[in-house]
C-alpha cells in the first residue's frame, strides 16, 4: 500500500488532503438531504477543514485533532475506498481493529516522522489511546451532524467497554497526601551552592505550588501572566483561558500569593503582581520576566521533581517511589482534585476550580467514602461476620 503525501504541518496547511473527486464525499451516502446547511462545505475535506477552524486557537488541540482526522479520511479512502461521509457503523468496527494493528506503511519504521512521506503511526495504539482517537472522530462526526452536513454519526452506536466503560471508577492517577509531601519535602533538600542552582530551586519549588493549589493543565501554567492574579472583595483569584479559549477563574490562598511573591522577590520583582505588567506567571529557564516557560519545559521540570523524588524514596517505600516516577503534570491536577474533595470542599465548587462541563467528570475525585466503605469492610482481624449471619 502506498500511502499519499501528507505535507507537513502549518498553520496554512490546516488539513494537507488532496481527494480524487470520487472520494471527496460530495456524494457520500451518509450526506444530509434536504436540510439545512450550516457551514459552506461540498466536501469532506472542506467540512473537516471548517471543523478543525474551531480549534484555532489551541494549538495542541489542533495538531491531535488533525492527526485523527488525516489518518482516518487516509483509511477510508485508500484502504476501503470509500470517503468518510459513506462510512457506517460496520466500518467503523474495522477502523477499531486497525488502530490497534497498523501495517505497512502505515507504521513502517524506515519512514521518517516529519515530511510529506512521514508514518503516520509508531505502532499499535493501546486501548486507551484507540478510545482516544475514536473520542475525537466522534465529536467530529457530531459536529458535522449538527453543521447539516452528516445525517447521522455511526459512533453514536458505539457500545461503551474497556476504557469507556471504566470512566465512572476512581481516578488513580493522583498522589495521595503522604507522596505530595514528600515531594514538597525532598524539593527543600536540592542543593543550593550556586546561582543557577538558586535560581532552579526556586522555579521548581513555586511551579509545583502553583500546579497543585490552582489545577491548572501543564498548557495553561505555561502561558499564566502575573497580571492574571487579581483581587476581588480582598479574596485572590487566577483568570485562565483553558482548552478551547473557555476562561475561568480559580480561587488563590494567600499561602500561594507568599510563595508567588517569594518566586517574584528573588527575580527582582516586588512581591505583589499588577494588572498591568507583562511578567511571566513562571519564568523562562533564564529568569527573563517577559518570557514563559514552553509547556514542554514545565513537563519535564516536574518530571524531573517527581524523578528526585522518587530516588530518596526508593530505599524505604519502593512502591511509593515506582508512583512518583509514573507521575507526570496532570497527576497534580488530579490531586488538586482529590485533595480538595478529601477536605470536604462542595463538588460544585471543585468543579468549577478544575473547569469540568460536567460534574459527572469530578465525582471521580471523590475517595472519601471508598475509603471508609474499604474500611469497614475489611476488618483488621478479617473478621466481617456477625451473630445470626
């Protein structure tokens, strides 16, 4: 099988296809008739190109969502023959299996990873990537259902196992209280000998404050300003433009406020942020005030935390630090989360703290009452009868 050009990604190139006009789905059999249309579209590419257009504004939500909509339009047409707008349930159902097994060229490790000839996977995708990817074709059939475009999405149908079927459990992904302070504890004990040293101790030491009290998403720690801190009836709160441009507004303790101005001090900032200046919310690696973090190198500094962490753990708590060294960014947010509803705080209040549509989504935060189910059925001596039973 050989594979079309794809050209490398710009934001000119929002969907780099080029169809033959018998699979450019103009007369799909799952086309809307006699509706009508809400977006300019006589193609699937076009459809697919306007709905892309409403991610514009988030940058790693539109290289993911691209990813998926390429590779699926590419599978249809070259391995079913068929453009997207015709695909049913049936196909769909094949789709599912070649997400977990690509071959050919689809995966060939000689291809490069960038450029028009690029593969355009690295292997099989594990379950939760597959629910992933069928997630975001989903929404863009949704979307074009709704657009007049669709007549209908063949993903509706889709029966909820695996992964989908498991998003009602718990979340685990999260440090539990005794970990969290560990790594609080292990940061206070990097050494300081030198200005760089200094200077990195610190960064880390209010990066991982701020990620953990506000919730916030790796993206949008990356790109927080100082002047995004601001009072309201003498209470701090943080602005943030979370995914997809939504903003919201997170409550701050004036313990988060010291250590922020403890970070803004020893850059050479007065403590307390402005509305009107243009510093960073966490600086570059430099220290330049007027530039932020990249989301990468927020990644990787926690990453490196949770790292150091977890080796001044390892001789005493193995299964502790084998956590730690799992842990990435987001574990910060789900543990702001559990913390939170730990502490008793209301899950409408936590909701909107972590800017969930859905308080379905924040309920999975809520360990309080597991923990005591667990414990007051699994006694110490193993013993759960009782007289009569």
């Amino acid at each position: 099988m050989n594979l079309p050009p794809v050209a490398p990604e710009s934001p000119e190139s929002v969907l780099p296809i080029a169809l033959p006009a018998a699979l450019d789905g103009r007369d799909g059999t799952n086309r809307a008739r006699g509706g009508h249309l809400q977006i300019v579209a006589d193609s699937d590419v076009e459809a697919v190109r306007l709905w892309l257009a409403e991610y514009a504004g988030s940058p790693h939500t539109l290289r993911s969502y691209r990813k998926e909509a390429v590779r699926l339009v590419l599978w249809a047409t070259r391995t079913l023959g068929k453009p997207l707008s015709s695909l049913t349930r049936e196909d769909f159902l094949l789709y599912e299996q070649f997400l977990a097994a690509p071959t050919g060229d689809w995966a060939d490790p000689m291809r490069p990873r960038r450029g028009g000839t690029r593969r355009l996977f690295d292997g099989p995708l594990s379950e939760r990537s597959r629910h992933q990817a069928l997630g975001i074709v989903s929404g863009l059939l949704s979307y074009l259902v709704s657009a007049g475009y669709l007549a209908g999405n063949p993903l509706a149908l889709r029966r909820r196992t695996g992964a989908a079927a498991r998003r009602t459990r718990r979340v685990e992904r999260y440090l539990d209280h005794a970990l969290w302070d560990h790594v609080l504890a292990s940061v206070e004990q990097w050494p300081r000998h030198t200005a760089r040293d200094h200077q990195h101790y610190e960064r880390c030491r209010w990066l991982i404050r701020l990620l953990y009290h506000t919730g916030l998403r790796v993206s949008e720690a990356a790109h927080a300003k100082a002047a995004d801190f601001y009072q309201r009836r003498g209470n701090w709160w943080l602005h943030v433009l979370g995914k997809g441009g939504a903003e919201g507004e997170v409550p701050v303790s004036a313990a988060l406020m010291a250590d922020f101005a403890r970070y803004r001090v020893f850059h050479g900032l007065p403590p307390t942020p402005s509305g009107s200046e243009r510093a960073a919310a966490v600086m570059s690696v430099t220290g330049d005030p007027q530039r932020h973090l990249t989301p990468a190198a927020v990644y990787l500094i926690v990453k490196e935390m949770f790292r150091r962490a977890a080796d001044m753990l390892a001789p005493t708590d193995p299964a502790g630090a084998a956590t730690l060294r799992r842990a990435s960014t987001h574990w910060l947010r789900h543990s702001a989360a559990s913390h939170q509803a730990d502490a008793g705080t209301d899950l409408r209040f936590i909701q909107k703290n972590m800017r969930h549509a859905s308080i379905q989504t924040t309920g999975i935060y809520l360990h309080a009452e597991d923990d005591q189910r667990h414990a007051e059925t699994v006694r110490e001596d193993g013993d759960t009868s009782r007289p009569g039973s």
